[in-house]
C-alpha cells in the first residue's frame, strides 16, 4: 500500500491527527502529552475563532494503513495582510523517523501553500505566537514546559533535508531564584519604587478579582506585542476563551499588575507554576480524576513558567520590570520555588533578553523557525 497522504475529513481522521503523537512519543522521557480537550476544541473551526481568518489543511499520513504522520498547513490572512507577507505556514508536524513521510507530509503542505499563492512556507507556526512554534533544537534532555514543542532530535534533520533554513530562533532561559535576592538588584528596585510614586501594584488576593483585569491585561499586550514575529491580536471574545482556559491554574500571587493613579493597567507579568508532571500523570485527560492530580502537581511544583509580561510604551526604562521582578521572586521564595523558566523569548529580543540575564539566567533551549521558498 505505501505511503498515503489524506485530508483529515471526518471524526475518525481527527481522533488519528489528535492522539498519533501519543504513539509516537511512546517512551519518550521528556513529552507531555496535551490536555485532549484542549485539542478537540483547538481544531474544531466553530470552537476555535482562529478558523475565521485563517486558510487551513490537516494531512494524515498513512502507511502500510496505519497512521504514520500528521502536518497542519495555516495560511493566516489576517496577519498577512497587515504585514505584507504571503508566507504559508505548518504546524503541529509528527513523523516517526522516516524521511519518506516527512517528505510526503511536508510536500503536500507546500503545494497547497503554492496553490494559493504563498510564495514562502514557515514554520514550525501556529496561527500566532501563542500557539507552539519552532523546532527544539537544544536541550532535549530539558523538560519540557506547557505551549511549547517536544521533539525528537531527528525532527531536526528531517526538515532540514527538504531544503529548509533558519529563519529566526527562539531561547529559553532557566533562572535560578536566590534564596536572598541580590543588593545591586534590591538597590534598583528601591530607585523605581521612587521614580513611580503614582503607580501601585494591584492587590489580588483571589481568581474572581483576577476577571476585571483580563480584558486591560490582555489589551495592553495587544499594544505592546505588535512588533513581535506572529503575533495576532485577539479580540475581546478571544481574550474571554483565553481567559477561560487558563484561569483555574491562575494563582494570584503570580500575577502581579501595576496600575496608575486611575486605575490603568501600565504594566504586567504573568507565571503559572508548572503543570507538565500533572498533564503527563493524567494522560491529557481532565476527566474524571484528570484535573485533580493537575492541581495537586502543580501545588508541589518548585518550577515557574513565565507566560506573558508587557510594559506600556511610554513607561519603559523606568526600572518597572524590575518592580514587578523582585515583587515575583518574593512570592515564588514564599511558595519555596527553585527556578523559572523564561518560556521562548525571540533572539532578537535584546531588551528582554538583556533583562533576564540581569537576573542571572541562562539559556537551556533553543528553538528555531524555519523557511523555504516556494
């Protein structure tokens, strides 16, 4: 029979896309399989608003007819019409390590991409930033973080040999938290707090007070996020589903928000801790017991995972981050924290880059973006 290339068309096809990296991570020591329902909402078009301004193509492959791999091809029209790139996109790209499905998966998205006029593919690449991107391609023996990739290392090769090349990495940082945040450090924080008497930080002491602040969180990351490789905005609906799915992890203590004298939001920082070790004892799924050993996992984590941080324009440089990143490091030396991983910070991103290495961190992943012509 070979190697075959279909459409995911029905339910049976998208129970295949879903849960074939569950086989192909079989023994996989560092994969965390994704929380299923998440997943079924993910590729439902009437769940996921995405679809709406978005072209897609979900591939299985088959061969001998078993299930051996799945690429999802995006072309996002919103995003490129508002920067001027016809580029297609693939995503969510699992083979076992055979070049010949790779190869079939992969030329199959790029036709498609062609056909509707994309003169360049990339990717690995969501419908944003906020979805997985980019290839691990340092730290495999690194556990892995929720939103984030996990591949084998021959993933690597596999799309390096179908003519593809660097189009931007990502780094991940690991800090370690000090048991006595540093002088230098404290002596900064105290100059902020006194150039910024007007500002306060938001005192939130449950989930429910965290729901009013979704919406000016959410849109000042909007303002802030423009310039950034993928981002999309998201509407006030996204941002209440976005809200939705994160907020029974939400811990208040790890949101900290600075506000001005009127009560905008100016600045923010937001880190769960990590949930992978409940995910993965779970199996993905949330029911029946599933989202109890997430929460008790997460209640014994001693690693947090920063998600989203953004300064207003007009108050950068004015020592605001580091308000908001001792105000952090108290919290996660309360909760008996041990170290935070940076999540995946674009390399040319000197400024943040800059500010974490402040902190002591260090570089522990690397992911990359890839390209090809079409």
């Amino acid at each position: 029979m070979g190697i075959e290339i279909r459409e995911v068309s029905t339910k049976r096809d998208l129970w295949q896309f879903i849960h074939l990296p569950t086989d192909i991570h079989k023994g996989h020591r560092n994969w965390v399989p994704p929380v299923y329902a998440d997943e079924w909402k993910y590729f439902n078009p009437k769940e996921n608003r995405l679809f709406l301004t978005s072209d897609t193509k979900l591939l299985l492959a088959t061969e001998n007819g078993k299930p051996a791999g799945r690429i999802m091809g995006i072309i996002n029209r919103k995003y490129n019409e508002a920067h001027g790139e016809p580029d297609g996109r693939f995503c969510f790209l699992e083979t076992y390590d055979n070049t010949e499905v790779a190869a079939a998966l992969i030329g199959r998205a790029e036709s498609w991409a062609r056909q509707k006029g994309m003169k360049r593919i990339v990717g690995p690449l969501g419908f944003s930033d906020k979805d997985p991107q980019g290839l691990l391609i340092e730290g495999f023996d690194e556990p892995m973080v929720i939103a984030t990739h996990c591949n084998y290392p021959y993933m690597v090769r596999l799309v390096e040999e179908q003519g593809y090349s660097k189009k931007v990495d990502l780094v991940v940082y690991k800090i370690k938290i000090p048991e006595n945040i540093p002088e230098f450090y404290r002596r900064i924080y105290q100059r902020s707090i006194i150039n910024n008497k007007e500002l306060r930080l938001a005192s939130i002491k449950s989930r429910s007070e965290i729901k009013p602040y979704v919406r000016p969180v959410l849109t000042l990351m909007n303002e802030t996020y423009q310039d950034i490789y993928a981002f999309t905005p998201l509407d006030f609906k996204e941002m209440d589903e976005f809200a939705k799915r994160y907020l029974m992890i939400l811990e208040p203590c790890f949101l900290k928000i600075l506000e001005d004298g009127n009560g905008n939001v100016i600045a923010f920082i937001l880190a769960i801790r990590d949930i992978t070790e409940g995910i993965r004892r779970s199996r993905g799924y949330l029911f029946p017991f599933g989202i109890f050993q997430i929460l008790i996992s997460q209640k014994k984590s001693r690693r947090l995972s920063l998600l989203l941080g953004a300064i207003r324009k007009d108050y950068r440089n004015n020592g605001l981050d580091t308000i908001l990143g001792i105000s952090l490091l108290e919290d996660a030396q309360k909760y008996g924290l041990g170290v935070i991983d940076s999540h995946l910070i674009l390399e040319t991103n000197v400024k943040m880059r800059a500010e974490i290495e402040k902190m002591g961190g260090v570089i522990y992943k690397k992911y990359r973006i890839y390209q090809k012509p079409l």
